[in-house]
C-alpha cells in the first residue's frame, strides 16, 4: 500500500480499533497523517507502574503489578511481564528502565520467578500473601511503594489494623498434679500479648517452623526471636521428645529437676503445687546434702569421698528417688552401699531386707564383705534355684536384712522374687541389664520396688542406650521411652557430635547419677603403669593365620554392607582372626603343637615377676587359651590358681589365691572381670585385646583398687600384624564415649560401623 501511495480509508465504526491497536504500531513505522483531518492521533503517555493489593478475609492478599498507559482517553493496562503479543504503545525499555530504578526487587513482595512458577524468563505478575507474609507487606513494602515515583498504588479490601506488641508479651510455666499420678505433673503453660492470651500451641507451632514473628486475628503481631520463648520452646520439646506419648498437655516427671530449673532460670515459672515443691525439694538441694554421719553399725572408716557418696546415697533413699552410683572401680561402692542399709535400717529396724542382685561370682563376696564392714546385718545368699534349694523364698528370707542373688537366678524364679515385699533393690555391677531388650533387664525394671539403686563403675560401655536402661529402672521418669531418648539424644551426639546436646544430657543427669574417678579421689592410690608388649608371631604360625586372613577378608568384605543381616557371620570371623592371633591350634587341632609366641612370652614375664615376690592376674576372654597357658606353667613349674565360667566354689578359689602362695592367677574375662577384690596381685597382663576399653578397665581394677599398697604394673600382650593392632586403635576411640558423659570429655562418635569393619580386616 505504501509503495502504491494508496490512501487508507477507516470505516467510522472501526476508528476506535485503528486508534487503540493499529495505530501505535503504525507510528513506529512511519509518520501517520490525516489529509483531511478527519482523525486525531491520542496522545501516549510513558507507562506507569501500578500495584494493586486485594485483602480478603484472615488477612489472606492477592497482590497484582501491573503497567498502565495512556492511549488517548483510554488508561490500557497489561500485566508486568505478559509474554503475549503486545500492543504497539507498550514500550518495553521505558517499563525496564522504571524497573531498574527501584531500590527492592520485587521478589521482596513475594513475587516468584516465572520458572517457579513454571513459566520462563522474568518474575509472574500476581502473587497470594497470607498470614506473616500479608502482615511485613502491609507494615513494611506498601508504605515504600507509596513513596516511589512513577507506582501507583491502589489498595481494595480492608486491611487488619497491623501493629507491633513488642513489650507486653508475657509467659508463665506452672506445674500441676495429675491425677492418679504420683512421679508425673502437668505443665502448664500460658503466653500473653496486650492481655490477651494465645494459646501455646500456636506459638510453638510457629517457633517450630521458624518463623520470626507470631499474626494474631486483629493485625497484632509479636517477635518470635525473643531468647525466652526459644528456650522455652525448646524445653517443652525436651519434655515431650522423651516422653512415651505425643498427644495431651505437656509433662514433667519429679525425676527432671534440672530441666525444671532452667525454665526457673528463665523467670518464667509462676506456679508449682506443694506436691510438686515437696518431689522436687530433694533433688533441687541434693549439691548440698546434709553432713549425715555414718551408721554406728558401720564397721568401717569411711574416706571422704565415700563418706560423701554416703550422704548421697541416704539423700535418694530419703526421697526414695533412686539413681547410679557410678564411681570408678575400685573405689568402694560396695562399703559405700553398706553404710546404706545400715543407716536403712538404723532408722527403722522393722525394714523389710533389701535385695541385692549381683553376677553369679560376686554373690558371695558381698556376704563376705557385710561381715567385714556390716557385722549387724543379717545376710541371706542365695545360690541356687528355689525348686533345687527345696524350701519357700519366704522361709529363707525371714528375718533377713539383706538377700543377695544372682541375675541368673532373680530371672529363672522372677515371679517368686517379685511376690516378696522389699526395701530397695541394688543392682551390682548394673551393667548386666544395660540391654533393655533382655529378659533380665525386664524384670528388674519391672520389681516394684520403692526404690531402685545401680551400682557399676561402667555404666555405659558401647552406647548411650545402656545408660538409658540403668535410668530406666532407677529413675523411670527421667526419660521414659527408649526410642525418644534414642532419637532426641543419642543419635545426634553419637553420629553428629552434637555437644550442646552432650552438655544438656549431662546436666540433666547429673544429679542421679554419682561418679568420682580414681584421680579425683583416691590420690594416695599407688600408681599404675601400663604397657603394650608387642609379640611376633614364630614364621609357621604366621602362615597359618595369613592364610586365613585372607580367606575371612574376602568373606566379610562381601558381607559388610549389610551390616545386620550379617553381623553374625562377621563378628564369627572377626572372634576366629582374634583367636589365631593367640594360638593357632585354637582353630585348627591339627596345629596344636605350632610355637605360640604369645605364651612365650607371658611365660618369660612371669618368670620375672615370681622372681621378684609378685603376684600377677592373667587375662583371657578365651577359655581355651587360658588352658594352654595353664598347660604351659604346670610343665614350668609355676603354681597357680585357675577360674573360668564352669569353675565350682568360686568364692574358695578366690580365697585360695588370696590366702595363699599361688603368684599367678589365671581368670576368664567373663567369670572374674568384675566384681572380685585382688589387691593381693600387683601385676596384670591382658591376653587377648578387645575393643570394648570398659572390659580391660574391669580387669586391671580387680588389683588397682582401695587397699593396694603397690604400685600395679598392667601388661597388654598384642601380636603384631594382626588383627589385635586393629582392635587396639578402635580400643582408643571406644574409650571416648565413657569419658565424654561421665567424666565430661569431649564428643565422640562410637558406633561400630561398616568402615570399621573394612579397618579391621585391611
């Protein structure tokens, strides 16, 4: 048409369409005139910004941007970013140039990028607001865009009355009694903002979806990054993490005195019932026990330190609270727990007995030692099934202050046990029960009993659930159910490190839970001197245990990655290596009769040591090794005493060795690791290493203990390029776990994995 020089003749009723639509596009093109003057090009204006905020109901906003030009009369108006064909007065570097002008990118108001919002290229034009989001834009963006040059701002709708409440908010936590309940209250919380009282649950609600400030119905609005209402939200997670149950209000057992104490500190406890001041009263103050002096029927001089573990001791029995006394070995738990019931029944003769249950080949030593230290009391030990001794658990109890059983026998004749009304009930050497999935662990949990003490130098020695159990029967409250305990503290200490975690379960079990080590305590304590003596295996015995290494790698190596179907075949494997580092005929009869460097040199120790008027502990988890080794020093000459798991008359053995001449005595890990006092020996070696440092540490304090006058020389027997050098590294690391909950070292991860495994056997 152009080229034509043709005129173009507009239909009245299509003038408005060629004004709006054709002719923007025409001018871009060329000049557009009238030859008659029939038509009068608008006038464009430059586009506007315009924002349009909708408020709806619960302060629900739909904001929606927008250009608006002028095209003659018409006010036209396209979305901020319309990817369609636009018309031709739309000016798209004059809208990116107001854009660029402002100081807050949209996004600020909640608008998201197109590729969010599954378009391409710039940010979508509407957005939906709610809530928080609603209350910032209003109180924060709107007043803004009010201000810039070149927005419009248009507003429909009625918005709330957004204002701070930044001083009037208050909190209060009380404590109320539940009924039915005895160790178990109410918590109860109220918050407040201008008056008005919010219910808790919305506030903790929002702080666990961290969000920074709390919306009230009438635009009021609140800080949520107060440091009270953190702490508290976080203490009230504490409380129903650990409990059993997730619905209901929630509760504080009498037993979590601590946690109780930082929702004190935090000035907001306005409330407690007398029964809960008069449960928790003895726990608040047990720092500071009253100076109570040792029973007059205490045949003993109780150290300090026992007398102090003394005093606790008699405050929880006071409260009947219940707790550990966790104090290193060696240290006097059992004198300590004498004094106990001596002050018990001191008090109140007609007590009914205490129970005592302890490891088969400790039971007679606490008869032997209430003779000693508790003449008064009479004790009952009990050595056999009530079906074998033929005679009612009533007629052998009658008129006993104390009865001590084993753990095998409490378990095969529970029911008969649990019938009988008792005092208290004290757990030796507890760790026999840190597996909450046993039998055993499950009836003493289940005796109901007034009160419940543990008494173990390890009361954890692989993970935080065997401290978990020794709690769980102790002091039930104070974290009820395992699988929250698990998830809310010992997975995130043990697998992430986490040492707030670490130091908050410290404190919360710190005044339940008594431990004094040797270095804290006993200074007059002789020293101890351990060693690694490293052995060469003899070259043949070497090629007997290589072949197998390899043999057993490859097997395990296949197997690791499914650790617990497997754990079964692998710990076979790892248990055959550990013995072929000892003797090879332990594997194989038919080497019986290879060299055994090992027992070489143990023999060549203890020539030493006989020589020189000492007398030594040998240690083996390996029966069978302990009878080579014993088979060894009979053709040497050398006397000695000898106990394992199928030994009879344990106690006569052991009196035995103490009583007599014997310088060596050899003893099962299993059957005299714990529980027995030799501080007759002043030298011991460990046979055989295992991982588990707690197992080593029971051995070494049957001689390092209160009463040893020499200092004890402890000898580690590891054969070199073998799996023991493996077994000791993983030792090291193991260590860690006891140290940093009970004697406050540092976090550590313990967990026996797969790439453990691969260590081993590399």
């Amino acid at each position: 048409m152009a080229q034509e020089n043709r005129q173009l003749e507009i239909p009245a009723a299509e003038e408005e369409r060629f004004r709006d639509e054709f002719y923007p596009r025409l001018r871009r093109l060329a000049p557009v005139i009238s030859s008659d003057d029939s038509f009068v090009p608008p006038t464009i204006v430059p586009p506007t910004l315009v924002l349009h905020a909708s408020y709806g109901a619960d302060h629900d906003l739909d904001v929606d941007w927008g250009w608006e030009y002028t095209v003659g009369d018409a006010r036209p108006r396209v979305s901020l970013h319309d990817s369609a064909p636009h018309p031709g007065y739309r000016d798209r570097a004059q809208e990116q140039e107001i854009l660029d002008r402002l100081d807050i990118p949209l996004e600020t108001f909640g608008l998201l990028s197109a590729g969010e919002a599954g378009g391409e290229g710039n940010s979508v034009s509407r957005a939906r607001l709610s809530g928080i989001d609603t209350m910032r834009f209003s109180t924060e963006l709107l007043p803004w865009a009010e201000d810039q040059p070149g927005i419009t701002v248009e507003v429909s709708g009625s918005p709330a009355d957004y204002r701070e409440e930044s001083n009037s908010l208050r909190i209060g936590v009380s404590a109320h009694d539940v009924v039915g309940e005895t160790d178990w209250f109410d918590l109860g919380v109220t918050i407040s903002v201008a008056g008005r009282d919010i219910p808790f649950t919305e506030v903790f609600l929002a702080l666990s979806r961290e969000q920074s400030h709390m919306l009230l119905p009438d635009g009021t609005f609140f800080s949520l990054l107060k440091p009270e209402l953190r702490t508290l939200w976080t203490l009230i997670e504490e409380a129903r993490a650990l409990r059993d149950v997730s619905d209901g209000p929630p509760r504080i057992s009498r037993f979590q005195v601590g946690l109780w104490d930082d929702l004190v500190e935090l000035g907001v406890v306005d409330h407690q019932t007398e029964a809960w001041r008069r449960q928790v009263a003895g726990l608040r103050s047990i720092e500071s026990v009253d100076a109570k002096e040792p029973p007059a029927t205490l045949a003993a001089r109780l150290r300090p330190y026992q007398a102090e573990g003394f005093r606790w001791l008699a405050f929880v029995w006071e409260f009947q609270l219940g707790g550990v006394l966790a104090d290193d070995m060696g240290l006097g738990k059992t004198v300590q727990s004498l004094a106990l019931i001596c002050h018990a029944k001191q008090a109140d003769p007609e007590l009914p007995p205490f129970l005592i249950v302890a490891p088969t080949s400790v039971v007679a030593n606490w008869k032997a030692e209430a003779a000693r230290f508790a003449p008064d009391l009479r004790v009952v030990s009990i050595f056999d099934t009530l079906r074998r001794r033929g005679e009612g658990l009533d007629q052998i109890v009658a008129g006993a202050d104390v009865v001590v059983t084993s753990y095998t026998l409490l378990r095969l004749d529970f029911d008969t046990y649990s019938g009988v009304t008792w005092s208290g009930l004290i757990l030796d050497e507890a760790q026999a029960v840190k597996n909450h999935q046993s039998k055993i662990y499950q009836c003493v949990r289940s005796l109901t009993v007034p009160f419940k003490l543990a008494i173990t130098g390890t009361p954890m020695e692989n993970n935080l659930m065997e401290l978990w159990s020794l709690l769980s029967i102790t002091v039930p409250g104070l974290f009820p159910h395992p699988t929250r305990f698990r998830d809310y503290y010992a997975r995130p200490i043990e697998k992430q490190g986490d040492s707030d975690l670490l130091a908050q379960l410290r404190r919360r079990i710190k005044p339940l839970v008594k431990r004094r080590t040797k270095e804290q305590v006993a200074t007059d304590l002789p020293a101890k001197q351990e060693q690694v003596l490293e052995v060469e295996l003899h070259p043949r015995h070497r090629k007997v245990y290589q072949t197998h290494l390899q043999k057993e790698r490859q097997k395990v190596l296949g197997l690791v990655d499914d650790m617990n179907r497997n754990r079964f075949t692998i710990l076979r494997s790892l248990t055959l290596l550990r013995q072929l580092s000892l003797h090879a005929g332990l594997v194989d009869d038919a080497k019986g009769d290879l060299p055994c460097a090992k027992i070489d040199a143990l023999l060549e120790q203890l020539v030493d040591v006989v020589d020189g008027g000492h007398r030594a502990l040998v240690f083996s988890q390996f029966t069978g090794f302990l009878g080579k080794v014993r088979e060894r020093l009979s053709a040497a000459g050398v006397e000695y005493c000898y106990l394992d798991g199928r030994t009879r008359n344990r106690a006569k053995v052991v009196e035995q060795f103490k009583e007599g001449s014997a310088p060596v005595f050899l003893i099962s890990l299993k059957a005299g690791g714990f529980g027995l006092n030799l501080t007759e020996a002043d030298y011991c070696f460990l046979l055989d290493p295992w991982w588990n440092p707690a197992t080593e540490a029971q051995a070494v304090d049957r001689t390092h203990r209160i009463g040893q006058t020499r200092n004890v020389m402890v000898y580690r027997l590891v054969a070199r390029g073998t799996i023991e050098e493996k077994v000791m590294m993983l030792k090291e690391r193991k260590a860690e776990l006891f140290s940093s909950v009970m004697d406050e070292g540092g976090v550590f991860d313990t967990t026996l994995d797969a790439d453990d495994i691969r260590m081993l056997f590399s």
